[in-house]
C-alpha cells in the first residue's frame, strides 16, 4: 500500500509539475485565439520558467529571509496538495488520509507565504495585494469547507478518495443537484482562491487593481519561477480536483501501468477541457470591483449552504 | 453587449494577427538564456506619446508581439528588457536610472524612437537631460519618429529569436 | 500519603516560600528568588495535574477560619487536565517575568500576588465543593487584580482597565454564588458529588445551568460578556496577560465542563445551542475585532475571545449530539474542546510572551508603528512566527489539530437524523470557517506587519533582542505549540481520559485518532511527505544559487520613485481596510477625514488627515447605557448619606424598628 | 414513467426552481429577471407536466400547458414591456445589499426546510421533499418585494411568490382542478397588467417607478 501511494504520488507531482506550466500556456492560448492573435504556444509558461531560473534575484534592502524561503514554502505546498487530491488515482498512504480539511489548510500555508511575500517587499503594492489577497481568501473560506461538508454527507467521510469512490459506483450521484451545487461553488472558490477572472485579472498591469500581481511585483529570477510555478500547481491542482469530482472516471482505483496511464490520459483531457472553458468563460467577463467580490462570495456560500441542507433533507426526507 | 453578440463578433472576426513576416537577421549580442521568451518593461523617459501608440498596436492583436515570446510586465524585477522611449527629461533621469538598475541580469534596454535616439526635435530644449544612451547603456536602437510597429517587433523579434 | 496529596502540600509550601521571599529578599534578587519559587509553584501544580489526571486521588483539606466551613481540594481526572495546563503556562510565562518585570511589576506585592494568582489556579480545578471553589475563585479574582493593577500609579488606562475587570469578574462571582447556591439547595449539599444527583432534566438544574454558564461565560470572555478583556489584557503586564489569557481564562471552559458534563451530565440539547450560539458570537465578534485591531495585545485579547467561541462551541456542539444519543461525534466534539483549551494555551502564552518582548525592546504596542523586526529581534520572530502559525490553526501547529477535530466531529453529526442538528451544523461549520479564515488575516497582518519589511516608526528601528531568560522561555512554549501539533495523540489520549470520552485516541505514538468517527491524522507523517517534497526545490534553488548568487539592490521597487519612504508601506490599518468595510455594519468604525486645502483654492490641498477608531459596538450599545443608570442611581444613592450622624442614627433606629414590626408579625 | 425517473425529474425541476429565485435575488439586472422568470414558470411547467404524466392526468397536463404559456411567455413578455417602457435596466439601490439579502437567503431557506418538516414526515416521497422548494420561493418572494424599490422588482417579486404557492399547491394536493388554476391565473395576468398600466402611467408622470418616489403620492 506505501509502496503503491509513493509511485502515485510521484507520478502526480511529477505529471502537475509538467503539466501546470502548459495548463497556463493552453489557457492564454484559448484566450489568444479568441481575441484574433495567434498567441505564444502552449509552451510558453515552460519557457518563461527556463530563462527564469537562470536569472539572477534581486534582494532589496529591508527585505528578509521570507523573500527567498516564501517561493520554496508556497511550491511545497502546491506540490503537497498535488499528493493529497486524487488526480491520477485514489491509492493513500494509509498514514495520511486525503483528507478536504488537512488539503485545504495546506494550500492555505502557500496562500500565507504569497501574503508574506507580499508584505515583506515593504512597498505599497506588495501591502495592497496582501491585504486583497487575505481578504478574499478569508472570506472564501466559508464557501470551501461549507462545499467539502456537502460532499461528504453521502459517504460520511472528508476523505477525497472516499468520495471519488463513491462517486465512481454510484454516477447518478454526480449529476444530483446537491453535487451539482456544492461543485459550482466549490469552483466559484477555486476561481477566487486562485485569482482567475472575475475576481483578479492575471493579464493586468495596472498595479492598483492588481491582487494576485501585486504581492509578487518585487520578486525576480528564480524565486518568481518558484512563485509562478507554485500558483500554477495549485490551479492544475484545483482544476483537477473539480475534474476528479465532476468526472470520476478513468481514476486509478490501485496501482499497475495500465491504470496509472489511463488516469494519467483522462487527467490530461479533463485538465484540457476545464482549462478551456474556464479561458473560454473569461473572455466573457469583467473583473468585478473589489467591493463586489464579497457578493460573488456570499453567493457561492448560498449554493454551498443549499447543498448542506438539500442533501440532509433529501437523504433522510 | 450580449453573451450571444459577443459570441457572433468572436466567430466574425476571427483572426486578425498578420501573417509573420520572416525572421529578420539578428547580429545581436543578445544573452541566449532570453531566447523564446522575453519580458518588456516600457519606460516612458519623456516621450509624446507617439511611440507609447506604436508599441501598444505593436502589442495588438494585428501585429501580436506576443506570439513571438515577448510580453509586457508590470514591474522591471520580472523584466528582461526595458523599452525607453522619449528624451529623458530631468525629473526622468533618476527614475530611469533606478528602472534599469532594477532590472536583474542579463538584461537589455531598447531605445525606441528618434527621442530616444539623438533627442530629435526636443535637442536642446531647458528640461531634457538628454537621450537615452547618455544615461543608461542602450543595446538596440529603433529609429522613427515613431517607428512603425513592424519596427517595433523587429526589434523584439531580434531578442527573442522567434 | 497520595502522590496528588504530596502535590496539593508542596504547592502550598512553595508558596508560602515565595510569599517570603517576595517580601524579603532584596530587590536585586527577588525577581530571580522569588521567580524560582513561583516556578516551582507551577511546576509543583502541573505534576500534581497529571497525577490526578493518570486516576490519583487525594484530598486536602485546609481549615479555614470563616465560618463557611473548610476548603476541600481533591482534584479528579478533568480537574487534573486543567491542572497541567494551567501549572505549564504559569511556568513558562514566570520563568519569562523573571527577566521581564521591571519597575512596579518586581515590587513585592506583585510577585506575592503572582504565587497566589498560580496557586489559586490550581486549586480551582482542584475544588471538590462548591465553597472551596468559589473561595479559589475570588481568591484568584483578586490576586489577579492586583497583578493588573501594577502599573496604576503612572497610567490611566490601567486604573480603569482594573475598574472593568473588577466589576466583570464580580459580577461573574455574583452569577456563580447564585447558580451553586441553587444547585445545592436542589440537591442539599455543596459538595460536587450531592450536585451531580440533582436530576438534569429538573427545572432547578437548568436554572443553575444558567447562571452558571453566565458566570462562567463572563470570566472566559464570551461575547457580550468580553468587555473587560480587550482593556485588561493591553495594560497588564505581559507574562501576567499571558496567564490570564492562556490559563486563567480557561477556567471558565473548567467551569463550563463542570457544569455541563461532570455535575448535570444530559441536559437537554437547548443547553448545546445555547453553547453554541453563545460560542459562535464569541468567535465571530472576537476574531473580527482582532483582524481589525491595531494594538498588539488588543488583538491577541480579543482571538482569545475567539478560541474562548470556538471552545464553547465545540462543548455546545457535543452536548446537542449526547441529547440526541450520537455519542462517538459528541465525544469527539468535546475532545475538540480540550484539544483547542491545550493548543490556545500554547500558542496564546507564545503569542503574549512575544508581544511582551517587542513592547519591551520598542516601547510600542501599536503595530502601526512596527516593523522590520525579524532582522532586529530574530528569536521572538521565530516565536512570534509559529505562536501565529498556532493562532492561524494551519499545520504543524497546536491550532490546526484541533480545529480539524472540530470540523471533524461537526461533519459527522448527520447521524442523529434531526431536523435541529441538520440546521445547526452547517452554520456551525460556516462559523468556524468564517473564524479560522479571518484568524489566518489577523495572524498574517500581525506577523507581517511587525516583524518584516522596515520599520514604521523610531522605536521599532532601535529595537534590541531581549535577554537570555526571556528568550528560552518564548522558545520552550514556541516549541512547544510545534511539539503539540506534531504529536497531539498523547493530548488526545490525555483528553479521552480526562472527560471520559470513547472513539477517541491515538495512532502510533503520536498521531490523533477520533476511531469513533473514522477520522485520523498523523502530522508526522505529513510532515515527512511535505519535507520529502520540499528536499527537490531546495537543492534545486541551492544549486541556482550557486550558480547565479543573489544581487542586492537599495531600494524595493516602486515605479523608480526617488523618496521612498517607510511610511509608504502597508499598515496594520491599512491592512485591513478591506475587511473592515466589508463588515462595515458589524463593526461600524468611525472614520473622519480632514481635508486642509491651501488659501482659497478648491483643488489644491494642504493636507488629508485621516482618522479611524474601531470601537467595541457591544460596549457602547450594550453597556454604556447601564453604566450611566447606575451613574444616575448613585447619585441620587448619596442624598441617603450626607454626613450627618444624626441621619444615621435615624438610619438604624428605622432599622430596628422594621425588624421589631417583622418580628411581632 | 419509471419511479426513479419520475423522481430524478422532480428533484431537477425543483432544483431548477429553487436557484432561479437565488439567482433573483442576486441579480440586480432587470433583463436578468425577466429571463429568469421566463425560465421559473417553465420549470414550474415541466414539474406540473412530469406529475401529470406519471399520474396520467390529462387535465394536469392541460394545466402544465396553460402555466407554460402564461408564466413561461406573456407574463414575462408583459414584464418585459413595461421594463422598456420604465428604461430601467438594473435596480439601482435596494434597500439590502446583495450580500445581506444572500445571507438572509441562506436563513430563510434553513426556516423553510424546519417547516415543512412536518409534510416531510406525514408522506415521505419525492414530491413531497420538493415542498420545501416551494416555500423557499414564498419566502423569496418576500424578501425582493420586500427590499427591492423598482416597481419592477416589485413585480418580479410578486411572481415569484406566486410561482411559490403554485408549486406547494402542485405538490401537495397532486394538482389543482383545471377551472381553479385558470381563475388563479388570470387573477395574477389581471394584477400584472394592472400594475403595468399603472406603472406606466407614473413613469410618464413623473419620469421614474421607485416605489420611494410613490410615497409623495399621498400627498
């Protein structure tokens, strides 16, 4: 069983770490097209990342050890969460149940170190997209845990491979619109967690409407190859798990060749196609003022809390 | 304007990028970690605003510098290249000074526009310091006043290579 | 003679030791004499506590000359849980005061009143009936006052601070005496053991019940009951904050334990919400105030206020699932309970130390005028660093196991099949997330803005680590919160023990299994993996650097701009903006700005002056008004004494006459 | 019409209910609204049509078509007049922001399922566990005629609780006769259009439909 969950793991680190950078590249691409240019390639975000590294960083006066060690915490962490959400496969280490609650709070130790970044540069930009970056990510929290309760009612564990599982015997369940609502909020945090359009624009210049942007405006060379592939993971990572829910099969149930290649072909479709429509669907939008996020929030809390007391009443009723 | 109209105006138009010309013959000393991919720093030194025009229809969807590995950055820490166009006016001076300092190695600065270049028709004037190269080292120069975006991409093109 | 007898006669020496030695050794030896000794007091409290806590018995009785006859202390297993808490916290944060106090702080009554204030922190737990144990209770009402009270003579603030915590604490005391005295005229007798056969389902019992609750709730800081909290805990000093907070508040949880599972075990399920609401406001308002809050300690006084929520609802919660007969959740939600009373002492008393060091070495609480300490004091920024980690309940941390038991056993309650439940939890859920996800602002904006980037103001910039002392004991209890979230299944275990909980336990040596829900985790393990990933980024990043070393440049960047001033940086009120307008209607700040504009011009201005004070709604809206009623009434209260001896003869023959007429009646 | 089928199609009908009238009180656009309610009175349709055919109730079915045909098409299409009529676009200012009412929501929603617990209980089934749907919308209903200024919003409102009784009337007396539904319906086209006209008439008065603005009328 260890020895099954370590070549998994490995293999879902390995593969996200690959793939996340040319998730990005596939995602502008869509967008490029879509606004009549030819666009950079899907490889791009690949070599953004390969003449970053072989930069040089700049460290400012004043600045501390956090500008150097948040970038290493925040990719530790995404490549955590990688491990934890099942991507290619359900295997675990027995040890280490993929448990929503211990995930979510891992992806938050990245969220804290990119806030910390952000407040140690000392600049006004790096203060203002820390402050926006916690508010959000406060305020989304409700939405999170609110969604992963509503999953977990049918099978009655926060175990992600559990409910992939339960999910995979039962597919009438992911089409219930209790699941249907816990996943659209669950995917309305993630859009938010991840500053994608409409609560962040990752395109932006502008530094007063900046958020995700703005905390690493003072990071350069490696260490901002660090934090931009660090970020990426935890889209691939989240869009994955949105995936896995959404669509649970093809998901290696243990471990062989044959199962891991096809997790890994349906991770890469599923990836692919979420990817898209969620460029697609930006093109679409509108960055929402900063003052109207919270409502965007408080909606997504609506579905989620729905979802809850639907899936009490519906189960039981 | 609509969901439905948006989708209509996106299947209308389709492509609007130019097809690339080809690659123009590059002698530049240019670092090869910047091959393929190249961020841009625009500075504004002084400029009228002429050049700032250019290099946004050279960043288009018609021209698309993107497409070639270059992109415009927020901050000169993710830059490679900075982009002056303009005299540099006093109160520019120091600020550009700082912009390139700021800027990690290897890097380039382009001077684009005949600003840029010598002064053109602003040589002289009580607020210039002067052009780009007396104050910091200039690696490429784009003549025109102002220079074509075709020009404009040239330039960037002879960077990145693509 | 019992080992937990030994323990009871040894703190009773150690502190008559101490008091001796506070009051007679030389001021330049006393905070290091009479430290040791209140040390060992704490010491003496915590092994006693795991004496009873691992089934000891022992009774002490000490003879008293009131006439309400004699204090009994003979702590249980639940007793013996807080023992240990508060004993280990009283040692790290005196082993602190030794290097820290300075000035009013090292007279002797302060350190005579810090041995008393540990002892009758032991011995509340202690108690085995309800007169010894209000007379513990008032005795460390009152020692704690005194240790508030320090610096009165060369501040306000501190004297009205004093003044709240004065009337709150009384005030609780009031509600207890009336609670206990209806509990034992119910079950004739003020012993616990003739309490506990008062049937819960009597309407004596719950009419104790809330009068109890609201003692207890009014001592732990609940919301609407917080107010003296956020003003004691700023103007005491900072090892006596960090007791209050950490150990002594917690006695209200004890208290809230007592009552609900030791002395009226199944009460009925609205005895859980009322926990639970009282426990959700709590966390609400507090964490929110806190993540608005500029003053240091404010802050960590009102995240009490939070975690003091979150433990009542976690309480709340195992009660309502025991009404319903769901007892493997239930049990799990109360060793949530005592998992947060263990992990928040850690990390507060971490959090309190470290607030103390940065007011020692800057002068300054205000964080507004912070930063760019971590360079300048990197021992209390470490500290600081994993107490707000703790605070923040993110992993490896104290914090995070036991919000995730918390979580754990809310998500489990569907099966009790109701209606109540069914409504109940996923608010509950909401709460805690709310909390936990504004607590992580609040610690980030705490952290951040003290100790990184560059200082705000001139204290900050001539900040200087604190001494040898200070530094071990902020380094014992940082690791401490570390060694808690590593390896909670000994707390789990001790928990299970303490309040007699099933389905909880351990995996291995130090993982938490709540087996009664099927839920386990093992920070080791975690952490092993997370390490294990982080090794490839390392080396890789060590390699880099080998390869291209990092340059360093003057300024940070801000679009080239010349005069780049530390005041240009985000502030702690800054930082908060956002949240503090996106809760506008609940924390209703008063902002002013004022605009100078030079000579007659309409659009050239001079100057902006910006104004924000966030004040605590509860206080104004909830408390002022009765203040200025009770003004009122005591005015008019001193018509009735103007001097005149004869009115008071007059007062007292009115008086004998009335009971004359009652009499003959 | 298989028992699972029927009860797969009554929980999507609701759900789809259910979440127009949260997305009504959402959005403040008015355009929105109107299609919202369009899609609601469908919904309310498909729901009543799905009963009829699993109970092979013609009459029901001759009801799905009349709720189809008056809340799917001429309510909304006379809505949607008069907004052109007002120019109004968006509501400006509710009395509630968005986030509160969306908070308010959660908790009305919460109340609505503690209610019909007792229907729950006494005839366990899927059109029965659908009920609490149709209060939520009551509810609903409520809230926006009760925080919303627009006279369109009013009417939005006023709807939505209307589709709100029709939906419990639906579900737990297995259909109402035919003749009933017909005089509740026209009664509601009545007020709708009466409103319309009124509406109308004092937007050309006085240039706008808040109801604050009303208030002077009195005078």
């Amino acid at each position: 069983m260890n020895i099954g969950a370590a070549i998994l793991a490995t293999v879902q680190v390995t593969a996200m770490v690959i793939l996340s950078p040319i998730l990005v590249g596939l995602m502008r691409q869509v967008r490029a097209r879509m606004e009549g240019r030819v666009g950079a390639g899907v490889l791009q975000p690949w070599r953004d990342l390969r003449k970053l590294f072989a930069k040089e960083s700049l460290q400012a006066q004043g600045t501390s050890w956090v500008m150097s060690l948040g970038p290493v915490v925040l990719v530790a962490s995404s490549a955590l969460v990688c491990v934890l959400v099942p991507l290619v496969g359900t295997v675990t280490f027995p040890l280490i149940p993929d448990d929503l609650f211990v995930m979510v709070s891992v992806l938050l130790i990245g969220t804290v170190a990119l806030a910390l970044i952000g407040l140690d540069s000392g600049s006004a930009f790096g203060g203002m997209g820390s402050s926006r970056h916690m508010t959000i990510a406060a305020l989304v929290e409700p939405t999170v845990l609110v969604a992963v309760y509503a999953l977990s009612i049918p099978v009655g564990s926060s175990s992600l491979s559990l409910i992939v599982d339960a999910r995979l015997l039962d597919p009438a369940s992911v089409a219930s619109p209790v699941s249907l609502l816990a996943l659209v909020a669950l995917f309305i945090a993630v859009v938010a967690e991840t500053g994608r359009m409409p609560v962040d624009n990752p395109s932006t210049h502008l530094e007063l409407t900046m958020i995700h942007e703005a905390m690493v405006l003072e990071s350069s060379g490696r260490d901002l190859a660090w934090l931009e592939l660090g970020s990426w993971m935890r889209l691939g990572a989240l869009l994955g798990l949105v995936g896995s829910l959404l669509v649970p099969w093809g998901i290696a149930g243990d471990v062989t060749p044959l199962t891991l290649l096809v997790g890994l072909l349906m991770l890469i479709v599923k990836l692919a196609v979420l990817g898209s429509a969620l460029a697609a669907g930006e093109v679409f939008l509108a960055k929402l003022r900063l003052f109207r996020v919270p409502e965007l929030l408080a909606g997504s809390f609506v579905l989620a809390f729905l979802a809850v007391t639907a899936s009490y009443f519906v189960v039981q009723g | 304007m609509s969901l439905i109209g948006l989708v209509r105006l996106i299947r209308r138009t389709g492509r609007v990028a130019e097809a690339a010309p080809p690659l123009p013959e590059g002698s530049l000393g240019r670092p090869a970690s910047l091959a393929g991919s190249v961020q841009v720093r625009h500075v504004d030194a002084g400029s009228c605003n002429g050049c700032e025009v250019e290099i946004a229809a050279a960043f288009g969807p018609v021209y698309d510098a993107e497409r070639y590995g270059a992109r415009l950055v927020a901050s000169p820490r993710h830059a490679d290249l900075v982009l002056v166009t303009g005299v540099v006016t006093r109160n520019m001076a120091q600020p550009l000074r700082r912009t390139v300092e700021a800027t990690p190695r290897p890097r380039m600065v382009i001077a684009v526009g005949d600003c840029a270049r010598n002064c053109g028709v602003f040589a002289g004037a009580y607020g210039v310091a002067g052009a780009v190269g007396d104050v910091v080292d200039v690696d490429l120069e784009v003549p025109g006043c102002p220079p074509e975006p075709d020009a404009i991409v040239r330039a960037l093109r002879q960077v990145t290579g693509r | 003679m019992t080992l937990v007898l030994g323990g009871l006669l040894a703190q009773l020496a150690l502190t008559c030791v101490a008091v001796a030695a506070a009051v007679f050794v030389v001021p330049k030896r006393r905070a290091l004499v009479a430290g040791a000794a209140v040390v060992g007091i704490a010491m003496a409290g915590a092994v006693t506590g795991v004496f009873a806590l691992s089934g000891g018995h022992g009774s002490l009785t000490v003879p008293m000359t009131l006439p309400l006859g004699p204090v009994v202390l003979a702590p249980d297993r639940l007793g013996g849980f807080f023992m240990v808490v508060a004993g280990l916290v009283g040692a790290v944060a005196t082993l602190y005061g030794i290097g820290y106090v300075r000035g009013p702080a090292a007279s002797r009554t302060s350190w005579s009143a810090m041995a008393l204030f540990l002892l009758a922190l032991q011995m509340v737990p202690a108690a085995a009936d309800a007169v010894s144990f209000l007379l513990c209770w008032e005795l460390m009402a009152v020692a704690s006052t005194v240790l508030l009270l320090a610096d009165h003579a060369r501040r306000a603030p501190v004297r009205s601070a004093a003044l709240w915590y004065a009337a709150m604490t009384h005030f609780s005391f009031v509600m207890l005496l009336l609670g206990f005295a209806v509990l034992a005229a119910a079950g004739d007798g003020t012993g616990f053991a003739a309490m506990a056969r008062v049937p819960a389902d009597s309407g004596a019992a719950s009419v104790a019940f809330v009068l109890l609750i609201v003692g207890f709730a009014s001592k732990a800081g609940i919301v609407p009951l917080h107010v003296w909290l956020p003003r004691a805990h700023p103007e005491a000093p900072s090892h006596v904050s960090a007791v209050m907070s950490a150990a002594m508040v917690k006695m209200g949880v004890y208290g809230a334990l007592l009552v609900s599972i030791r002395l009226l075990p199944g009460g009925p399920a609205w005895w859980g919400l009322l926990l639970i609401a009282l426990g959700a406001v709590s966390a609400l308002y507090g964490i929110l105030q806190a993540s608005v809050a500029t003053d240091l300690k404010r802050m960590l006084a009102y995240s009490t206020s939070e975690n003091i929520g979150l433990m009542y609802l976690a309480l709340g919660a195992g009660l309502l699932l025991r009404s319903y007969g769901v007892t493997e959740p239930a049990d799990s939600a109360i060793a949530a309970c005592l998992l947060l009373v263990v992990g928040h002492a850690a990390f507060k008393t971490t959090l309190f130390l470290g607030a103390g060091s940065i007011l020692h070495a800057t002068g300054e609480r205000d964080l507004d005028r912070l930063g760019g300490l971590g360079a300048r004091m990197p021992v209390t920024s470490a500290a600081f660093g994993i107490g707000a980690l703790g605070a923040a309940a993110l992993p490896i941390t104290s914090g995070f196991v036991a919000e995730w038991a918390l979580l754990q056993s809310l998500i489990h309650a569907p099966a009790t099949q109701d209606r109540l439940v069914a409504v109940v939890m996923p608010v509950a859920v909401a709460v805690v997330a709310l909390t936990a996800g504004l607590a992580l602002m609040a610690f980030v904006k705490a952290y951040g803005i003290a100790f990184l980037a560059r200082p705000r103001g001139e204290g900050a910039a001539a900040a200087h680590e604190s001494g040898l002392g200070m530094r071990v004991a902020m380094g014992i209890s940082a690791s401490t919160v570390v060694v808690l979230g590593l390896a909670p299944g000994p707390v789990a275990r001790a928990a299970a023990a303490a309040a007699d909980l099933s389905g909880v336990g351990a995996v291995g040596w130090w993982g938490i299994d709540l087996f009664g829900i099927d839920a386990l985790l093992d920070p080791v393990a975690l952490t092993v993996l997370a390490v294990a990933l982080a090794v490839p980024v390392v080396l890789v990043s060590a390699r880099l650097a080998r390869r291209q070393p990092r340059r360093r440049v003057d300024l940070t960047w801000g679009c080239g701009g010349v005069r780049l001033s530390p005041r240009m940086q985000y502030t702690a009120t800054s930082y908060a903006e956002p949240l503090s307008r996106v809760f506008d209607d609940a924390l209703r700040p008063e902002r002013d700005v004022l605009v100078t504009h030079a000579g007659e011009s309409r659009y050239l201005v001079e100057r902006v002056q910006f104004q924000q004070n966030v004040g605590d709604i509860v206080e104004t809206t909830a408390y002022r008004p009765g203040i200025r009623w009770m003004d009122r009434v005591g005015v008019l209260a001193r018509h009735l004494q103007n001097g005149s001896i004869h009115r008071y003869l007059a007062y007292a023959f009115v008086a004998l006459l009335a009971v004359l007429v009652v009499v003959s009646l | 019409m298989s028992a699972s089928l029927f009860d797969q199609l009554i929980s999507l009908s609701a759900g789809v209910l259910l979440l127009t009238s949260v997305l009504l009180v959402w959005k403040r656009s008015l355009i929105a609204a109107v299609r919202l309610l369009a899609l609601q009175g469908a919904a309310l349709a498909a729901m009543v049509a799905v009963i009829g055919v699993f109970e092979s109730d013609l009459e029901l079915l001759a009801v799905a078509g009349l709720v189809l045909l008056l809340k799917g098409f001429v309510l909304p299409f006379v809505l949607d007049r008069s907004r052109v009529r007002t120019g109004a676009v968006r509501e400006e200012t509710p009395l509630m922001n968005t986030t509160s009412s969306l908070l308010v929501l959660s908790l009305l929603t919460m109340l609505a399922y503690l209610v019909s617990q007792p229907w729950l209980a006494l005839d366990p089934g899927p059109t029965t566990a659908a009920v609490p749907v149709g209060i939520s919308l009551v509810l609903y209903g409520f809230l926006i005629l009760t925080t919303r200024r627009h006279a369109i919003s009013q009417l939005v409102g006023f709807l939505v609780l209307d589709n709100g009784i029709a939906t419990v009337a639906f579900l737990t007396s297995g259909g109402v006769p035919f003749v009933v539904e017909l005089g509740a319906s026209l009664d509601v086209l009545l007020v709708v259009l009466i409103l319309r006209v009124l509406g109308g008439r004092i937007t050309d008065e006085f240039g706008g439909a808040y109801l604050d603005e009303l208030t002077e009328l009195r005078d």
